[in-house]
C-alpha cells in the first residue's frame, strides 16, 4: 500500500489556495478537484516568521 507524504502548509498559503480555488471555474484547472483534496488532507500551521 502506497503512504501519501506529509503536507505541511502555512495558514497564509492556504488561505492563498483556497481563494485561487473558488475563483477557478470548474473546467479552468484540471488538477482543481486533486488540489482540493490535498488541502483537505494537509496539515496547517502558522507561518514561520
């Protein structure tokens, strides 16, 4: 069975992310539905400063 990786992401990415997502049109990005699920699955943190 294949592990995905760790994602680690800043709370600034991805809210980054999540705003370039709802501005796509559904057919705009191929890999929209694929990064939405990678989100959903990743861990978010603070940004390191």
């Amino acid at each position: 069975m294949d592990k995905k990786p760790d994602i680690i992401v800043s709370t600034l990415d991805a809210d980054r992310l999540y705003n370039l997502l709802d501005s796509l049109d559904g057919q705009a990005f191929a890999g929209k539905d694929g990064l939405e699920a990678e989100l959903e699955r990743a861990v978010i943190v603070e940004p390191v400063r």
